[in-house]
C-alpha cells in the first residue's frame, strides 16, 4: 500500500470515531444536564444509535453497495450528519432531540460499514494491513475524550459542534478517498440470512443468545457510566473513559493467543465475569474512599468487549467457514448492536428511572442490575454451552 493511500484511510479511521466518541459518550449527562432528561429519555436517545444498526444494513447492501461508490455516498452522509448534529445543540425539548439523533444514527451507521470497504478495497493483504489502519478510530475515540476534557466540555454542548466539524471534514475529504466504484448486485441478503444455518449448531445458537443478552449490560455503560462518573463527582470524565478504550487496545493483542490457548468457552466466561466485576465495582464505588473501583469498572471495559464481543466474532468467523463468513458477520453484529442493544438501552433507560427518588438516580440499585443480569448468562452460559477446544464449523 502506497504511504498516501496509508496517510488517507488512516486519517478517515480516525475521524470516523473521533466523530462517534465525541457525542455519544457524553450525550447522557448532556441531556440531563440541559434537556432534564429522565432514564428513560437518555435510554431512548441511545436507542437510536441501535435502531440504526438493524436498518443499516438494508440501506449499504441494497442501495450503497450497488449504485454508488462507497466515498461518495460515505462523503454525502456525513456532510448532511454535520449540519443534523449542530442541529441537535439548538433545540431544547427531548422528543425533538431524539429524533434528530435518530435520523443522524441512521446517516451515521452506515458509514462504519462503508468505511471498511474503502479500507479493504485498497489492502493487498487485509489480515496485515487491516489492523494498523482501524488502530487510528480506536486513537480517534481517545483524542475525542481527551479533548473534551481538557478543554472542560464533559457537560458542554460544545461536543456535539466538536463532532459537527469533524463530520464536516470527513464528509468533505471523502471525495478524495481512493475510489471504490459499487459492487452492483450481490447474491448476499443484506441480512446475513444465510448464515442462519449455524443455529442448527446448538453450541453456536447458546452463544448466540447469550450475546444479545450481553448487551443489556453493555447498554448500562454507554448509556449511564458517564452521567454517574459525573454525578460522583469524578473531574475529566471523558477523558478517563477513555482508560477504557486503551486497555480495549492492550487487551485485543492477547485476544489471538488465548483464543488458541485457552479456548473460547474459558475466554468468553472471563469476559462475562468481567462485567459482573465492573457493576458491583460502580455500585460500591465512590469518589472518596474507594476511587479505585471506579477506575477499576472503565479499565475492566478492555476485557468486557474484547473477551466477549472481539471474541465473538472470531468464533463465529470459525463456526462459519469462508463460504458464508460475512453473512455470519453481519448477523452478529445486526443481533447484538442492533436487536440485543434496543433491548437493553430500552431497559437501562426504565431501570434508572424505577431507582430514581425525586429525579435523582440511586446508582447503588441501578448497577447492581446489569451485575445481577450478567451473573445470570454467565449461568445460562456455563450449563449450556458445550464446545470443543477445537472448534468445527458448523
């Protein structure tokens, strides 16, 4: 890959996530802050953003990939996602902010797939190449909370014109991408249905709830930990949250010894044990004495997503084969980002307010939730799943 080719989806990667990381982490405790949002409010907000996962799929397989040349579609999307996410700093009552968000997340959601395939249609070698270009949105997401915080923004709507910018940038560049002309008609649903004969696995099909059940918990952190971290009394919230995405990175180079090593039964227990540990860390944390924990739950974030999520992937990507890998993919990531996430941002948005006392959240009985729902699929998990070290396809 030429250095200029290297420089441009670098720099793409890059924006993609600042872009993301630079609202959606700190939109909770911006809604509540300024829009007087309840629970329920801030668990619909981020709903959207899962909503967008389940539809987006339809509009990159069936119209994107074969009509248009990935960047400019890419380019289209995010220069009209900039003018909807400085939009979203000009109004001033929750129903009409969550639709904006929910027309953003549908321009939004797209492009992480159409970023990829600009990325993929310029390597020679994906399995190499790949990583060291995705590297720079994990560095997009730190630099976005490092920002912020710096700056003192962690309850500004400063955040959301940040994003605005860098949308702009990114939706202006996208032009001079390298060129991924479209695919044209595929023989791939744009669901992945194809590969729904793993269920006849039954390893494969108790894994497979247990990840949409997993993300009941997950929803808990990105729609709560910084609205609470705040309300604790934590200074620079996003900026370390980011503790988070860092260890993400630390801990997804162990991911391809243990997976060998260890076997992906034991790896995906240590990643739901982790999440158990992170919400009983929230619930009994505090700014005072036991600070620790709470930097103990966002540092634990490396080991939740990647034992469970980056795990996941890897297993089904083995239980699929080559012949309907992708399809395989996509299925998993339209169940849990999508299906599994609708639930529980639904369900996490309920729960804070049914533990709130005159608008205010009692974090305690709030965490403890998610903990106890994490203790119960890690039970489901280990009395079901039944799989070999070494993994057969299905």
């Amino acid at each position: 890959m030429k250095p200029v080719v290297f420089t441009k989806l670098s720099v793409m990667m890059l924006l993609e996530y600042f872009i993301w990381g630079a609202w959606y982490v700190t939109m909770g405790t911006y809604m509540s802050e300024f829009l007087g949002a309840t629970g329920t409010q801030i668990g619909a907000a981020y709903s959207a953003l899962a909503i967008a996962t389940i539809i987006s799929p339809f509009f990159v397989g069936m119209i994107a990939d074969r009509f248009f040349a990935a960047q400019k579609i890419m380019g289209v999307l995010h220069l009209i996602g900039a003018a909807l996410l400085y939009l979203a700093t000009v109004v001033n009552d929750n129903t009409t902010f969550y639709w904006i968000i929910l027309v953003y997340s549908l321009l939004y959601m797209p492009t992480i797939a159409l970023s990829n395939s600009i990325a993929f249609g310029q390597m020679t070698d994906p399995g190499k190449q790949f990583p060291w270009i995705r590297v720079f949105g994990t560095l997009g997401w730190i630099v976005a909370g490092v920002l912020i915080s710096s700056l003192g923004l962690d309850k500004s709507a400063v955040t959301f014109k940040m994003a605005a910018i860098a949308s702009l940038t990114l939706g202006l560049s996208s032009f001079i991408l390298p060129n991924t002309p479209p695919k044209g008609k595929t023989t791939e649903s744009a669901l992945g249905t194809e590969a729904f004969v793993l269920f006849k696995d039954k390893p494969y099909l108790i894994f497979f709830i247990a990840a949409i059940l997993v993300c009941i918990p997950l929803s808990f952190y990105y729609g709560f930990a910084n609205v609470f971290l705040n309300e604790v009394g934590m200074s620079n919230v996003a900026f370390k949250m980011t503790f988070g995405q860092i260890s993400e990175a630390v801990f997804i180079l162990a991911i391809p010894f243990l997976f060998n090593q260890i076997g992906v039964k034991k790896m995906l227990l240590l990643g739901m044990t982790a999440w158990i540990l992170r919400y009983v860390f929230f619930a009994y944390g505090n700014i005072d004495t036991s600070i620790w924990m709470l930097y103990a739950g966002i540092i634990l974030h490396g080991i939740c997503y990647d034992f469970f999520f980056v795990t996941g992937y890897m297993y089904t990507e083995k239980k699929a084969g080559d012949k309907i890998k992708n399809a395989a993919q996509g299925l998993f990531t339209f169940a849990t980002y999508g299906v599994g996430m609708v639930i529980g941002t639904r369900f996490s948005g309920f729960t804070a307010d049914y533990y709130s006392v005159d608008g205010a959240f009692q974090w305690q009985s709030i965490w403890m939730v998610p903990a106890y729902i994490a203790v119960a699929v890690l039970i489901y998990f280990i009395l079901f799943f039944k799989e070999k070290k070494e993994i057969q396809a299905a």
